[in-house]
C-alpha cells in the first residue's frame, strides 16, 4: 500500500512524463525510492521508450578485444586486471590481433570493442598501432575503442593534449569511444572504488572533445556497490547536462556490478528488481540520450529481455570474447548467435533490428550473411 504523500508523488511524476516534461533530481530521488512502485516505474519508462522507438529493438553483431590486462591500477570492483609479473598477465601479439579482426569480419562483424588494462611498459605507439594494424587490414569494421581512462593514461604518456590524442587516434582508424570507465563520478563512491584513475572530470573532458571533433560516444554507470540513490541521479543528471551541449551520446549503459574475485567480494550482486528499476529509472532521466542499452552479459539474458518492456530497446550484441564481467563471475554464455538474439527480441514483442555501432540500420545479402552494407535510405534510419 503507498502512502498518499507517495502516490501524489508518483501521480505527478506520471504528469510529467505523459506530457514529455523533463523531470529533475527529487523526481530521480522518487523513482528511485522502492515506494514507487516497479511496475508503474516501468509502465512510465516504456511509455517513453515506445514514444522514441515504438516496436524496435535493436542488436549488433560484434565482438571484443582486450589486447592486454596487465594494468597499473587496482580498482577494487575489478577482476579482469593482472600484476605485471603474475602469471595470469598477457599481452597480445600482433598477430594474435589480426587474427581476432580475420575472426570478426569471417563472422560478419560490423564492430570490434577494445578495451583494456594501462600496461606499464607499453608505449603510446602500441596503443595506436592496434588501430592502424586492424584498420589498415579490415577497413570495414568500426573500431570502437579506449576508454576516458586509456585516454588520460596516453595523455601522460604523450604529453599531449586531449583534443591532439584523439584526432591522431581517428587518423589511426578510431570509430567511436565506448562508454566505459564512468563507474560512479560521484567523489564520496569514486575515492572509494578507483580513486587514482581518471575522475569525473577528465571522463567528461574526454567525451566533449570527442563530441567537438565529430566522434560519437556511449556512456555507462556501474551500480549496485557502495552508491546509493543520491550518487545515481547525480550521475545520470552529469551526463544529461553534457548531452544537452553536445548530442554526441549514442546509448547510456547500465552495468550492474559483478563482485566475484574484486576487492568487493563480500558485496552482493544487485537484484533482478534493481536492475529493472535502474533500466526504468535511466530511460526516464536521460530523456535527451537516444537509446539505453540491456546488456544482456552482465544483465543475464533474461533480464535483459524483460528490459526490453522497462526502457531498453538494445541488447548490444553478439559478443565473441568478453572477458572482463566473466572474470567478475558473471554466468551468462560469452556469445550468442544472431538467430538466438533475434528470437529473444522476438519473444519480448519486439521487432530485432541490425544496427551498426553509430545505429545504422544493417542490410546482409541472405546467400552471404558475411556480406554486409549500411542501408542509408532515408526510411531505415534507425535514430
Ligand atoms: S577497471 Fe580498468 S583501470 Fe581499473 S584496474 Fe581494471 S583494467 Fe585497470
């Protein structure tokens, strides 16, 4: 039963997402707080949802790389990361990465995700040189690569500034900057969990100078740790203010945490409910960022799929290779096929959509699903 102070805030939060008002941080405080009901929550963010999408939901067919997880950081929510000299490091070769990219465009890639740990020996030139070796060798897959936190390690590499790093990195065949590294920018949770690495504010210098020379960008927030309600809205208001100067995310990101073999092991993971609610909560706030994303391997498939009615109208992909949330204990497979992720979007009622990484719809020739084109009629856009 809701108390009537609560179910006049929930009726005046409905107000203002029916009649497409923005809402502000004590709406985020409410839609947050377990008096407003899930289910209502969710009739809300969908309602949205299907006013920016109507019965679409979109997917990709992609994989990852993470060409080495020697890092000099210790993020205490991390399991991916390696010592230098412990046995678990690796550093890939070169070939070893161009058979990755052969691997991805035999599969059909569009995209390759690449992310990794901030080696203590490799030099800038290294970094750079993954790009250009699997640009130059595959010009037809996206790289979507480095986060902020890769960006502010190259910065004290080079010397360079921000804007310089990146436009040498596009020359290199940089596509777009994936949306991690976001954490939690709040300083009271951010010096608890990763207090040396890049913080909010290099994050938000790295993705506004990507949107000022034409890159686009996601964005992400990690949650279910030590956060609460209040570093939740704090952070999906920071990264609403940088879209409305700029335009230049493309999917906001839920991850929820995974605390096997991290520093936060004793934490539990969060419910089912909180990753529903967090899902709802994201579509409703970030009402100027397109798409929100279910990312079905930290989510679990089925979660992502219910997702699907609470806000979210992407899956992200087929994933080949994921790494860093399976290290974190995460059980979901590490690939699904396009038929299986087609039929989960299928068994949601929606209609699965290809997209490429900057939501271009994708055509395929059916005698050669290899064979792969951006279909740019104006009717097909998928933005
Ligand atoms: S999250 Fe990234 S920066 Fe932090 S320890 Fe892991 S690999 Fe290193």
């Amino acid at each position: 039963m809701i108390a009537s102070s609560s179910a006049e805030r929930v009726r005046e939060i409905r107000r203002k997402v029916e009649n497409g008002e923005r809402l502000d941080f004590d709406d985020g405080l409410a839609l947050y707080a377990p008096s407003f009901p899930l289910q209502e929550l969710g009739e809300l963010a969908n309602l949205v949802r299907e006013r920016m999408h109507g019965d679409v939901a979109f997917y990709n067919i992609n994989t990852h790389l993470n060409p080495t997880n020697v890092c000099i950081y210790r993020c205490r929510f991390c399991a991916f990361r390696s010592d230098l000299r412990d046995p678990k490091g690796y550093v890939m070769t070169e070939d070893q990465i161009l058979q990755r990219g052969q691997e991805a465009v035999d599969n059909g890639c569009t995209e390759m995700h690449i992310v990794g740990g901030l080696h203590h020996k490799m030099p800038y030139a290294w970094y750079r040189g993954i790009l250009q070796t699997l640009h130059a060798a595959f010009p037809q897959l996206h790289l979507k690569a480095w986060t902020p936190v890769e960006i502010g390690w190259f910065e004290f590499l080079t010397k360079w500034p921000v804007r310089r790093i990146l436009e040498d990195l596009r020359e290199a065949g940089l596509g777009s900057l994936p949306g991690g590294g976001a954490e939690i920018f709040h300083p009271q949770v951010r010096d608890q969990i990763c207090e040396h690495k890049a913080d909010a504010h290099k994050w938000f210098e790295v993705h506004r100078t990507a949107h000022q020379i034409g890159l686009r960008s996601n964005c992400t927030m990690l949650y279910g740790h030590l956060e609460n309600a209040y570093h939740r809205v704090d952070h999906l208001l920071r990264l609403r203010e940088l879209q409305d100067a700029t335009g230049g995310f493309q999917t906001f990101i839920p991850l929820a945490f995974h605390p096997d073999n991290t520093q936060l092991s004793h934490l539990q993971k969060p419910s089912v409910l909180d990753d529903l609610r967090n899902i709802a909560v994201s579509r409703l706030l970030l009402d100027n960022i397109p798409h929100i994303k279910a990312y079905w391997i930290m989510l679990g498939i089925e979660t992502a799929q219910v997702a699907l009615a609470y806000g979210a109208d992407d899956l992200d992909g087929t994933v080949r290779h994921e790494l860093i949330y399976h290290d974190a204990g995460a059980t979901t497979p590490e690939f699904l096929s396009v038929d299986r992720i087609r039929q989960l979007i299928e068994e949601a009622g929606r209609v699965p959509i290809e997209r490429d990484t900057l939501y271009r719809r994708v055509q395929r020739d059916p005698t050669n699903p290899r064979h792969w084109w951006v279909d740019h009629s104006e009717a097909s856009a998928a933005v």
